[in-house]
C-alpha cells in the first residue's frame, strides 16, 4: 500500500465567511495537490460574534430567551455553526470539480472525555479521514467537536478548532498542519500597538505555547502541546497571502546546520495583556496559615491569579479586572489590609535563548527605566519575563522593548 503524503489545513471564521474568502481556500487547496499532498480540510465556524452562523450568535439565540439552558443542549448548538462551514465549503470544493465530503467530529473519530464546552479529546480514529483521502476526495471535518463514549457530543472550548487540526495531522502522521488566520504568520509584537512589529519566520513550540500564555492572539496553547508531543511542524499563515507564515517546531530543528556556540538570541516576541489589578497584601507579622488561606479562598472563587510576589511581609498579585470584586471581598473576610493598583498591563519577552544569555533582566529594566516607565512588580520563568506596568505605558514599553532587542531584524542574535 502506498503511503498517502498528507497535508492538514484549517481555516479560521473570517476565511471561511465569504464567496470570495472560500476562493482562497480552494486556491490553498489546489496549490498543496500540485505539490503531491492528499490535503484534509479543519474549518471552524463562519464569521464572529453577531455573523449569522458564529458560535456566540447561535449560543445567544437560547441564551438570550433561556439563559438557564442546560450545558449539554448549548453543546448542541454550539457545534452547528462548524457543520454548516463544512457542508458550505465541500460544496464550494466540488463546484470547482474537487470532490470533497463534509464529516463532523464525531465522523472523523473525535473521542471526548464527556466534559461538556470544555472537553479533551482522548483519542482519534481517524478511519472515515483515511477513506475519503484514499479514494482522492477532500474531506473537510468540523473543527471543536467530539463524542464521548456513551454518544454525547462535546465542544472543545477556545481554540478547539485549532487542536482538532493539530490532533488530525498526528493521527494521520501528515507532513505538516497549516493553521490560516487573519495574519501572515506569529507577529513579534502585536502590529496593532506597534507598526514595527514583524513576522517570526521560525519559532519553537515553547515559545509560542508561552507568547499565548502571556496575552498573544496566536494558535491556543492545547494545539501546540500535542503538536509538540508528536513533533509535528505547524505553519501559520494567511489564505490570501503568498509568504510563507510562521513554522513551529523543535529547538534542535532550528538549531540543524548551526555551529555557532552563540546559539539562539535571547528574545523572539513580545506579548501583552491589559485590564489587570495589582493586589498588595500587608502584615505586620508573616503569618503563613492565612497566606495560605488567601491563596486557597482565591482558587476556590474560580479566580486565577498572576506574578506572584511573596516577601516577608508583603504578598503581591494581579488578577484580570473582572475579578477585582471578587478578590476584595475575600480579603475583607479575612480582615486584612489591602492595596490596589488600577488600570494595569502586563508586557513579557519571550524567548527560549535567554536561559543562556546573561543580563537579559538587567537589559529589560535599564531600557524601561530609561523611558521612565514605573515597573509595578516583575516575574520570570526559564524563557519569559514579564513586568507589571500601567496602562497607559504599555505602547511605550512595548515599543522599547522590541528595538532594545532588535526584533525588527530578528535574524540577528544578541
């Protein structure tokens, strides 16, 4: 049997939303052919919030009349709007003389764990995908969706369409997952605060796991997570542009042919969040059960909190701005003496080449404080620090930032 080279495509709401934007899919598709791959199509639903045929617009058509409406009927509903991207598409694919078949989730061999709007997938047997690629067809599958073991049929959550791709091109052990989007590929800065902001040719998978994490619009953390385990190569790119995106891979796939001892430069991208609320906690005297107790009240009230600071007598956090309320009342339960600090961003450089380079905090600050940007509070991990600033400084940081590190020509290694 001759192995089938295999390409898997998705393609966000926008892409899919228009006549003339599924043209451009149908170009990808025809190009990815020429080239010799069988391509399998993960769509995700037309549009955004308030088109016809998004998931808000038809999870706020029950919502809005039953807001009580159960978890598993919202499932229900939520998953239409990717069955009418499929059956819209594979039609347009075969009015071009390319036959396509539509598969939901459940058709493609998603399996779930039951978890309704939240759901993991647990396996993919991907029989019917197989079947459609061997007799030449184009299948386009229904990205966010699955079904657990006793029939129920479960959304992903954010990102799912994504993680069906990524999953898809594992179980079908394809050459490559190309995820198309609103923009040419993973930015250095979000082009939308900063014009200098560039396209990152290459970029690994923890660098781009964590980008996401600290607030970038990239691919979701869960798609890169199982790309990563199954060392499959990612591209991120745009349908109706010619270049060639942004490739995720392994460090040592990066590395391949490179002898310097310099190694990797120590920052690939820069990520932002904004609408953050800065706790600072005070005792007189450290008391560690009721800083625990802090903690555990928190996490109990569903509330994540971030760059977190213990000192002696000094606990500090942020919390997303919604949250504030919430994290105040507790604290007041406690009988404890509280700060806040408003309108707060959080900007973080990211990259897998500063465990290596010394200074890179010492660089960050010296630049920010040369701008005479305040630092609220600071965190770091292996390949990422970030830093508590104040809203109205962020366009500024971010801008520093991404010229003290050069991203602008990021082919240079510090």
């Amino acid at each position: 049997m001759i192995k089938l080279k295999i390409i898997v495509q998705k393609y966000g709401g926008t892409s899919v939303s228009t006549p003339e934007k599924r043209e451009l899919i149908i170009d990808r598709v025809v190009e990815a052919r020429k080239k010799g791959f069988q391509v399998a199509v993960v769509v995700s639903a037309m549009g955004r919030n308030g088109d016809p045929y998004a998931t808000d617009t038809l999870k706020s058509l029950v919502l809005q009349e039953y807001p009580d409406v159960p978890v598993r009927e919202l499932d229900l509903i939520m998953s239409c709007g990717e069955i009418i991207s499929a059956t819209v598409l594979a039609a347009s694919l075969g009015n071009k003389g390319i036959v396509s078949r539509a598969l939901t989730g459940l058709q493609a061999g998603f399996v779930t764990d039951g978890c309704y709007s939240e759901a993991e997938v647990v396996d993919c047997r991907p029989e019917k995908v197989l079947d459609s690629l061997d007799k030449g067809e184009v299948p386009v599958i229904t990205g966010f969706q699955g079904m657990d073991s006793s029939g129920e049929l479960n959304t992903l959550g954010r990102g799912g369409s994504d993680t069906t791709a990524v999953i898809l091109g594992a179980a079908l052990k394809a050459e490559m997952v190309e995820i198309y989007t609103d923009v040419s590929g993973i930015m250095t800065a979000d082009p939308v605060i900063l014009k200098e902001a560039r396209v990152i040719e290459q970029i690994t998978y923890g660098e781009v796991c964590q980008l996401a994490y600290e607030g970038a619009k990239v691919i979701h953390p869960r798609a890169v997570e199982v790309a990563m385990r199954n060392n499959i190569n990612v591209v991120v790119r745009s349908p109706g542009d010619s270049a060639p995106g942004t490739l995720i891979t392994g460090e040592s796939s990066m590395l391949d042919g490179s002898y310097s001892t310099r190694g990797r430069r120590a920052v690939t991208g820069i990520a932002h969040s904004v609408n953050l609320v800065q706790f600072l906690i005070e005792f007189d005297n450290p008391d560690s059960l009721k800083e625990l107790e802090i903690f555990q009240q928190i996490g109990e009230a569903n509330v994540n909190i971030d760059l977190i600071g213990v000192f002696p007598n000094v606990k500090a956090f942020t919390v997303k701005e919604e949250h504030c309320a919430k994290v105040e009342e507790i604290l007041r339960s406690l009988g404890l003496t509280y700060r806040i600090e408003t309108d707060c961003a959080k900007v973080s450089v990211v990259g897998v080449g500063m465990h290596s380079i010394p200074g890179v905090m010492a660089k960050v600050v010296r630049a920010l404080n040369q701008q005479n940007i305040k630092i609220l509070q600071s965190g770091d991990s292996n390949i990422t620090i970030s830093l508590l600033v104040k809203k109205n400084d962020l366009n500024r940081a971010v801008k520093v930032l991404h010229d003290t590190f050069n991203l602008d020509n990021i082919q240079n290694v510090d």
